[in-house]
C-alpha cells in the first residue's frame, strides 16, 4: 500500500495534534503557576514549538528522502541514533499513557459517571491499534475527513465562549521573577513537543513546490485558534480559571440556552473524543516506527505482534499503576521533554547550517 | 466430424444427449445431401424459413453444391462462419447456432439464429427517474449492446468479448472509451476475467466476487447499474463497465462510495436542488447507521446530556418497560427486519397486508401494551426509512446500524465516535484498482468537488474526475 501523505494532510496532522493536547488541562495549569502570565507563556512556548516544526520542514526540505533516522545516523552514528530512537519510543509511550489518564478523567468527569477505566481502555486501545496499523496513509486521510468537522466544533465552542463573556478585562501581569517564568516554561515543557511526530513521518510527506508553506499555514491557523482559545477562556473565567481544568467544555458551560438546544457542552465533547482517538492513533503509529528503527524488523508478523504487546504493555503500565505513571511523569517527564523539545531541534538547526553537502539526499532512497 | 451427412447428424445429436429439442434436418440440394442441426427452443423459425429453407429448397440448380455456392449464391444470410473441429460445433450449437454439414466435407457452416425470450427495455424499479432516460438493460447481452451503442456513436468504444463458465459458457463483454479508460485498468481487468476457472455464471455478481480486490468485503468494491445512461455516464468518466448475459446488472468500476451517492436524476435536474438533495442523503447516511446506536447510548449511559425536556419526554414514554433499552432496541430492529425481508418475498398484494399488520398492528399495540416504547420505534423506523435515502448502500448500512446499536448499547457515545473512526480509516485504506475509495473527500481533491457533496452546473466542470487516471482529462472545451 502506498504510504506518501500530502503536504495538506501533513499541515491537518499538525493542526490536530498542536490542538489535541492543549484544550484540557493546560490553560488552568498554566494560570495556577503564574496567573495571566500564562498567556504570554503559552505564547512563548508555542511560538518554539511552531519554530522547531519550521526547523523540521526545513531538514526535510534538505533531505527529501531520507528518514529523520537515516539522516540522524549519518552524522551521529547508528548506535547514538538507536539511543534517541529509544528516548523517542519512551516519549511516546509516556504520551499515549498520558493521553489515556487525561482523558478518561476528563470523560468521567464530563459524561461518564462511575466509569471504569477497563472499560475505557477497552474502547480505546484496540481503537488506536487498528489506527495505527492500517499505517499513515488512511491514518492521514481519516484525519482529512474529520478535519472539516472538528475545526467547525471547535470554532462554534469558541464562538459560544465568546458570548457568554460579559464584560472584556484587560489581564494584570503579575510582577513575575525570570526563574519562576523559565521555571513554569519548564514544568509544562511536555505540552509542547507535539511536532515530534514529524520527525518520524517525514520521509513519507511527498515534496511538491510549496509543500512547507501548506503545512505551515495549517499551523499558524492553530496557533491563532489557540491563542483565540486561551484569551476566551481567562476571559470567561478570570481569576478561578485555574478551578477548570476541562477548559474545552468549560469554556461553554455558561452559554447551555441557544433557543430550544441546550446542553452544548456535547459539541466540545464530541470535538476531544475525535480528537482523542485521532492522537492515540498517530502517537501509536509513531510508537511503532520508533520501536521498528531500534529494533529493525521487516516484516508484517513481526509487526502484528509488536502491536500486541505494546497494547498489552500500555494496558499493564497504566492499569496497574495509573497514579504512580503520572506522577512520575510530572516530575520526570519535563527532563525528557528538554531532551527531545529543546536540545534536539537546537542540534538540527546547526546541522542544516553547517552541512552543505546537500547533492546526495535529494535522490530516491531505496530500501 | 465425418465425411457423411447423417454420421454428422447422429453423433451430434448423441453428444448432446439425443435432447428432445435438438433437431436434424437433411434435404437434397442440387446434386448434394444436406444435413442441418440446431435447438428448435431457441430458433428464430422466422429467418430459418425465410433466410435457410426456402432458398434451400427453391435452388434448382442440378450441380454439387459446395460451401463457396451455398455462402454466396444460396443463403440470405450475411454472418456465415466456418468451424472445422469438433468442440466448435458442439459449442457453437449450444450457443444456439444453426450448423450445416455438407456430404463429402469434413467441417460445417454456422449461423447464429437464437431467438431467447428476451423482455423489452422499461424502466429498472431500481432506480426510477422522475426526468430522464426511462429505458433499463434486460437479460440479453445483444439488446444491452445495443442500447450502450445507441449512446456511443465513435470508433472510439471497444467491447471486448470473454466467454466464462463451463458449462454455462457465459458471454461477459467489457466496455471501454479508448483514450479515455486506463489501459492498465483494462488490462487488469482482462486477466481477472480469463482466469475466472467457475462451472457457471448466472449473473453479474458472480463476476464481482472475481473481481474484488483484499478483504474489505463490508464494503462495496464495484458499482452497478441497470440504466444505460449511468453506464455512458460513467464510462465517459474514464470508468470501465462489465456486461453479463442474462443479467440486467452491468458492473462499472473502478469505484467510489461517492458515486451512490449521486443518482441519475442528479443530472437532469437543478444543481442547487441537486446539492440540497445530496446533503440530505448524506444525512441519511449518518442517521441510516448512527442514530439508534447514539439514541441507545443517550438512554443508558448519558441521559444526564439530554436536555431537560426531551428527557422527561423520552422518560414519561419509556416508564414501565420490561425489557431493558438494549434488548427493546434489538427486538424492534430484528421485527423490522422481518417485516422488511417478508414484504420484499411475499406477492405484492400480501405484502402489502403484512406491512399493515406489521407496522400497524404489531408496532401500535406493541406500544400500547407497554413491551415497547414509541421513541424507539421512531428512531428505528427513521433509521430505516433513511436507509432508502441510498438504496446502493442499503446491505453495507444496515450491517453498520447493528454494529453501531452493539457499540451505543455497550460502550455509549464513546463506543459511537470509536466506530465511526475506525470505519471511516477502514474505507481510507481501501485503495480498489488505486482508487481512494473515499476520494474526492479524503483525500481531498478539488477539482472532483465539483460534482461530489456539491453539484456545480455542467458547464463548469470541464474535466474527467481525476480520481479515474484518464489519459484525456479534458472534458469541455471552452
């Protein structure tokens, strides 16, 4: 089956995985570290984030054909690119638990009541499995299809936010220390590494003229969304934003009587649960490729079961141990996330500016 | 074959089983014995008499006649052939051609005189119109070649001609517009249709099951037809279409779901009206396979989402019931189901009688006794009423409706989105003959969205869809 996605799919793959993680829980967390200054926080994060993809578009403008392990193999080596290959598998692993938590509470507080997380993994896991399998092509292609119709909830929940804010404040900025601002970035590093998905779909966008600014555009039309989003919800809720961490579904909890249609909040749920599924999908899918390129397997049975027991490893990591995984990854996870987020797009930087020889990689790879 | 007239005449008539309607005729001519046989059921007595036996029979000529005398001075036929072997004859008389042996010759003459009870083009009560061509395919391959070349005036339609079966040894012609089909689709197809190694095909479907490609059999891989139009329609698209004797079905393909979507009247019409309609059955597509399954999951597991007033509504309707949501969903679905399935068996005029018993009587009561709620028989009922909304897609969605009603039942909402994901990623990983089977939706292809969800007027669309791979994309000059 051919495996090339478009840059539009790439650039809507973007869009929903900068959306997917950034619509619960973070706009509270952020406003109970440091108050209104999470806006310019979120700001600063983003604008990095959507930087470091610039950065990756640019390293695939490079080297056109070559997946991000064979041009990381090139000049670091193959066992240094195996350890990273291994940091990635572990990010993603965390991600898809982390996914998983987030969420089940978020359904169980918004629609599910007494709901079990066996159940929840139950729908979910075998969901993202078959995601993932059927590789990225149709994964890229589903999220065309739903693409149109999660922009369209996500715009009507801004728009109802909007009309229930009564009167527009202008934020007070706290005086905040650098340390307590670097150290807030810091904290909520993990929240910002969602391009790392690109690095392992990067050999599989077909280049076209243009392919970069399509991709791009996408995302900047995230990033204005976002920043929509964020401003919407401290407006509605000012100074007890950090009280709701459901910020998708809060953000209309006070606009429930348009006409006869009450009960809005469903538009918002319905938004996180294509989503949801949507990121579980593509983080799994990255799980595999990582996994692949450290293990190097070839063939499809060998795939099949590696899909087992990742399943089965997720299941067993997050039912026996849900809180600690959690907790573990609050105090640990940033570390990775300065790792993978930060230092690793800083290397590539250098590593476009400084190798010129560019002839080669522009060739069709065989494999 | 023998030398002899009557050798000839005995030993086919003993290879096919000395048959009752396997008829011998022989009869002097000139200074010749001939000798015919043919299947008397399926013979045009008309053309034999005039176009054989008369000219035969007036030849007063006393010479030997010879094959070359009687192919250009005595029959008034102009399709003769000459077979020289043994299976020939015999397939050729099964094909009901009328075989004439000549004493002294070792082969025979052959003319095609099949007359088949053949019905007349009318309207298929599959797909009426309400403006447009009124004329259907019948079972005679002859007569639906005729009607698709009625359409097609240019040397440009090629029909190519395979013969499957063993024993039934079926005509399947495949239709193409050169320069416009994809020759490596042709190809493809082609070799499908010769290596089809079956004892016999008795319609277009069995064909199709040869032709499917993976195992996404929930799927509909291959578009049909009865309606000559959308076959012209669809060729001119740079799609290929299959025809079968004895089936009013031709198979059209490559194939996308879009195109059950768009219905013949589609292009006789408004395209205003057209997009307005489009929506509507796209709607029903959505309530066709979701709506019970999201009811279902609304009244066990979120009614807390529903809004006060319908809540207490569908509260106050469902007070009392002895079955639990689940199982009152699925007893009303299967009733329907048998409803549906005796109406569609049953004469026309009982059937009619069991719908009233049915759906009134069953349905009305059933509420009234308290065994079921009237919500319930709503949402099924809409749900099958939107089946029909698409009448191509009606096996693949009502498959679908149970499996979401399973989901709704015991997943709720959640169970719901997961299956519409996961079916939706399932059709986009269908590529059939590489073709996106949910293109031009995903992936997205402007210019096809012309004629997809929207219609745009046909003067606007100035070329193929894309999704074909045709050679020639333009389709209007302007």
């Amino acid at each position: 089956m051919r495996q090339d996605i478009t840059a539009r799919q790439a650039g809507i793959l973007c869009f929903l995985m900068m959306l997917s993680s950034k619509i619960l829980a973070l706009p509270s967390l952020l406003y109970k570290d440091v108050g209104y200054f999470a806006m310019i926080i979120f700001l600063m994060l983003l604008s990095m984030e959507v930087l470091f993809l610039f950065v990756f578009i640019k390293l695939k403008e490079k080297y056109i054909n070559l997946s991000f392990f064979d041009i990381l193999s090139k000049f670091l080596g193959k066992i240094i690119t195996k350890i990273i290959y291994f940091l990635f598998f572990v990010y993603f692993l965390i991600a898809v638990v982390h996914l998983i938590y987030d969420n089940f509470i978020y359904l169980r507080e918004a629609i599910f009541e007494n709901a079990k997380i066996e159940k929840f993994l139950l729908i979910f896991l075998p969901i993202i499995c078959a995601l993932s399998y059927k590789g990225l092509n149709s994964l890229a292609r589903t999220a065309e299809f739903f693409y149109i119709f999660i922009v369209f909830g996500f715009i009507c929940c801004l728009v109802l936010g909007a009309s229930s804010i009564s009167q527009f404040t202008l934020p007070i900025f706290e005086n905040l220390s650098i340390t307590t601002i670097l150290n807030t970035s810091f904290k909520n590093i993990f929240w910002f590494g969602d391009f790392i998905f690109f690095l392992m779909i990067i050999d599989k966008i077909k280049v076209k003229n243009g392919f970069g600014k399509t991709i791009m555009n996408y995302v900047w039309l995230c990033f204005v969304v976002l920043l929509i989003f964020y401003f919407i919800f401290y407006q509605v809720y000012k100074n007890t934003s950090f009280m709701h961490n459901n910020a998708i579904t809060d953000i209309i909890a006070f606009t429930n009587q348009v006409e006869n249609i009450e009960k809005l909040n469903l538009i918002a749920l319905l938004v996180v649960m294509f989503i949801i599924f949507y990121q579980g999908g593509v983080l799994f899918y990255c799980l595999n490729e990582s996994f692949s390129k450290i293990c190097t397997y070839t063939n499809k049975i060998q795939n099949y079961i590696l899909f087992v027991l990742g399943t089965i490893i997720v299941f067993l990591l997050f039912f026996y141990s849900s809180q600690k995984i959690h907790l573990y990854l609050a105090n640990y996870g940033k570390y990775l996330g300065l790792l993978i987020f930060l230092i690793l797009p800083i290397y590539l930087i250098f590593q476009i500016n400084f190798d010129k020889n560019k002839k080669i990689y522009n060739k069709k790879v065989k494999k | 074959m023998f030398f002899h007239v009557e050798e000839n005449l005995n030993y086919y008539k003993s290879k096919l089983n000395n048959s009752f309607d396997v008829c011998t005729r022989k009869l002097k001519v000139g200074q010749t014995e001939i000798g015919m046989i043919f299947i008397k059921s399926m013979m045009d007595k008309e053309i034999f008499v005039n176009s054989v036996m008369s000219p035969l029979q007036d030849y007063d000529k006393k010479e030997k006649v010879t094959f070359k005398i009687l192919e250009n001075e005595i029959l008034k036929i102009f399709e003769l052939e000459r077979v020289e072997t043994e299976d020939d004859v015999i397939t050729k008389l099964t094909q009901n051609n009328l075989i004439i042996f000549l004493e002294g010759e070792k082969c025979a003459l052959v003319t095609d005189m099949e007359k088949a009870p053949v019905r007349t083009p009318a309207e298929p009560p599959t797909s009426s119109v309400i403006r447009g061509p009124r004329e259907g395919f019948v079972e005679d391959i002859k007569s639906n070649i005729a009607l698709l070349r009625l359409r097609f005036k240019t040397e440009k339609l090629c029909i190519k001609n395979f013969e499957v079966g063993r024993y039934t040894k079926t005509k399947v012609c495949l239709f193409s517009l050169k320069g416009i089909a994809d020759e490596n689709l042709i190809k493809k197809i082609s070799k499908k249709l010769e290596s089809i190694d079956i004892d016999g095909i008795v319609d277009s479907h069995y064909i199709l099951s040869f032709l499917q490609e993976g195992r996404g059999l929930l799927f509909k891989q291959i578009g049909a037809t009865e309606k000559p139009d959308i076959v012209a329609a669809k060729m001119l698209e740079g799609r290929i279409a299959i025809m079968v004797d004895g089936s009013p079905i031709v198979l059209t393909l490559p194939f996308v779901f879009l195109e059950d979507l768009q219905a013949s009247n589609d292009y006789y019409s408004n395209p205003l009206y057209v997009t307005f309609m489009r929506i509507i059955r796209a709607l029903g597509i959505v309530l066709t396979c979701i709506l019970p399954g999201v009811f279902l999951s609304f009244r066990l597991y979120h009614y807390k989402a529903l809004p006060l007033k319908y809540l207490i509504t569908v509260a106050n309707s469902t007070q009392g019931l002895p079955f639990s949501p689940f199982i009152e969903m699925v007893f009303i679905l299967i009733l329907f189901q048998i409803l549906y399935e005796v109406s569609l068996r049953l004469p026309r005029y009982l059937g009619i009688a069991t719908s009233i018993v049915g759906a009134l009587i069953l349905g009305d009561t059933g509420v009234k006794a308290g065994l079921i709620s009237s919500p319930a028989v709503i949402i099924i009922a809409m749900s099958m009423i939107a089946v029909y909304t698409v009448p191509d897609q009606a096996p693949q969605l009502t498959v679908l409706r149970v499996i979401f009603i399973f989901l709704g039942g015991t997943l709720g909402l959640l169970g719901v989105v997961a299956g519409m994901i996961y079916f939706i990623n399932e059709m986009n990983a269908l590529n059939f003959y590489d073709t996106p089977y949910l293109a031009p939706f995903s992936p997205k292809i402007n210019s096809d969205l012309k004629d997809a969800l929207t219609k745009a007027s046909i003067t606007d669309m100035c070329e193929r869809p894309k999704v074909t791979k045709t050679k020639n994309k333009v389709r209007l000059s302007k």
